[in-house]
C-alpha cells in the first residue's frame, strides 16, 4: 500500500525463509498481496494495510497468513519508516500533522499500539520546533493516555524538555546523566533543527 504519498520499494519484501510454514504458492500469494497493497494496487479490499485485508486479499485463512512471520513483521517495519518520515519533515510545511493523523489511524488499525508513543513523540517534535504550544499541549494529552501504564513513560519527558515545558511532577523516569543536562540536549535538537531549516529557505 503507499500509504501517506511514500512508494515502497518491492526490494522491502520479505524474501521466502525456512520459517515459513506454508506452501511456496500460499507463501508467494501471501507476497503478492502485500506488494499489491502497498503499492495500492489491491484485488479484493479497499486497501488498508491490516491483517483482515491481506489474508483476504491472498484468498487464505486468517490462520494460513499468521505461519508467515515474516509477512506479518514487515507490516510493522513500514508504519515505523513513515514515523521516521515524519521526523525528516519536523517544523515543515509537508502535512506533518495530517500524515501523522492518517498513520495513527494506520497503526491502530493494524494493532501495533506500540508505535502510537513514538508516533506522538514526532508530532511533539514537529510543534515544538514551530512553537505550536497549544498543538504541543495536545499531543502531550495524547501521549500521557499512551504511556499511562508506564511503557515509554520516557517519551512525555522528553516531549517536555523539547517544548521547553516542566517536567512532569509525575516521573519515575531515571536518566543515566543528571535530568536538566537531558532536558537540554532534547531542547537543543528543538533549537538546531529551527535554525537548519531558517539556513535552507
């Protein structure tokens, strides 16, 4: 599927292992499917990356397509590339935010809520360099509901040192250096991507 404008290379393709546990003609139908959704080229669904779209797409069983790991594991490496997509467009004019709306649907539906911290900790990025304090405050929101049974509890620290904002009185986060030299490098990011993109208008 090309999701949020970014074509995917065919090379991405999971080449066929002894893990597979299927026949090579399942396993190559399974591979076509993929290809053809992210391409957005699809058969049989409306071309949503999920599970329910690629095993209908392959014509097999929801229990033929989950014995082809690797399948299953390249749907997660592409949500994951296009967050980094989002981080090479931080404080940009490219639709940071509506792509950022598009992939958190994206990684919902696909089930991977793991990337939803890392996915607002980008969009936090990309408000703090453009000063969007009241966007920054909102996704701070989004990413306290994320974290809030303590999973990548880091992120709503490091959200605030990039806006520039308390730390949350909350934190059990422990840092390896002392708190305020982290916050300073995770703002000075903020500062450095500001005057590169001032250095390449």
């Amino acid at each position: 599927m090309q999701l949020l404008g970014i074509a995917q290379e065919p090379a991405l393709l999971p080449a066929p292992t002894s893990e597979d546990q299927v026949s090579p003609k399942t396993a190559a139908a399974l591979r076509a499917a993929m290809t053809r959704l992210f391409e957005g080229r699809p058969q049989r669904t409306d071309g949503c990356l999920t599970k329910e779209n690629l095993y209908k797409e392959a014509q097999v069983s929801r229990a033929t397509m989950n014995r082809v790991p690797a399948i299953l594991d390249q749907r997660a490496t592409v949500l994951y590339a296009h967050v980094s997509g989002l981080l090479r467009d931080t404080g940009s004019d490219r639709d940071v935010t509506d792509r950022a709306t598009v992939l958190r649907t994206e990684v919902t539906v696909a089930g991977l809520v793991w990337l939803i911290p890392l996915l607002e900790t980008a969009v936090a990025f990309h408000h703090a360099v453009r000063g969007a304090h009241d966007d920054l405050a909102a996704t701070m929101d989004r990413l306290r509901e994320a974290t809030g049974n303590g999973d990548f509890a880091y992120y709503v620290d490091i959200t605030a040192a990039m806006g520039d904002l308390p730390q949350p009185a909350e934190t059990a986060v422990q840092w390896l250096d002392d708190a305020q030299s982290v916050r300073e490098r995770w703002r000075a990011l903020v500062i450095a991507r500001r005057d590169h993109l001032r250095s390449t208008q």
